[in-house]
C-alpha cells in the first residue's frame, strides 16, 4: 500500500497520548521553554525518536489553518438571535465571515453552513468552535471543509 498525504481532523480525545506529547514538547520548543528536544521530550515523558517520528506529521489545528477557508455546519435550534450570538462569536476571534446558509427549520431545528476566512490576528479556531458549541440552543458545530 503506497503512503499518501492524506489528512484527517481528529478531536483531541481521540489521539493517542504519544502525539499529544509531541504537540507539547513541539508548543515548549517554540515558546523557549525548552531549550533542546532531549530537555522537551524528557519534560513531556516521551522518547526523542518517538518526537521525530512524528513532529512533522502532527500539529494544532489552528496552526495549519491561517489564509484558509473553514466551513462549518451548524445544527441549532430556531431561536431569534441565536443565529447573531454565534455570528459575534465569529467576528470576536477575528475570522471574516464569506457565506452563510440557513436551512428552513424542520421541527425547530436549523441547519446552518458558515464559511470564513482564517486571518492572521484570528484567534484559535478550535476554541472559538468550541465557544459556538456552548451557546444554548446550539446541539453542535462541526467542520465540514479546509481550504
């Protein structure tokens, strides 16, 4: 079987706790908080050829998105001004918003499609996802498509 690109999103809890570490001693490294791999990779509890086995293949998902285009889907309750609520969400981390596409609401319930565009000062995507999920009347909010 040949080795491809391709690439998953994956939530945090769903990663084995070796590649956590590996974002960890790579978040030491940049922050200078290490100052050798061997100082990161003993602070974190894993081997170095664990970290250079797989630092280039793992990162933060906010780390790989800045000029790109991210689409959400939303399932939320047809509630006046929840639709605003999640929009402030958005414009607070600084994401500039392309398109938006509500459904009809079936049962009260809407489906909502949101595109926007990653700019350098917006702030992390997982969090700001994260924010629009807590919002009441939100049942959830995933990713649907990086550009």
């Amino acid at each position: 079987m040949s080795e491809t690109n391709a690439y998953y999103i994956v939530k945090q809890k769903a990663l084995p706790e070796v590649l956590l570490k590996v974002v960890e001693a790579k978040t030491m490294l940049d922050s200078e908080r290490a100052m050798t791999v061997q100082e990161a990779t003993e602070q974190v509890g894993i081997s170095r050829s664990s970290f250079y086995k797989y630092k280039d293949d793992i990162f933060r998902f906010h780390d790989n998105t800045q000029g790109k285009t991210i689409t959400l889907t939303v399932q939320m309750d047809d509630r006046p001004g929840l639709l605003a609520d999640l929009l402030k969400i958005i414009a607070a981390f600084g994401a500039n918003i392309l398109t938006i596409h509500q459904s009809i609401p079936i049962n009260a319930v809407a489906s909502l499609s949101i595109s926007v565009q990653v700019l350098p000062a917006t702030g992390d995507i997982a969090v700001m996802i994260e924010s629009m999920e807590k919002q009441e009347g939100v049942h959830h909010v995933k990713i649907l498509a990086k550009e």
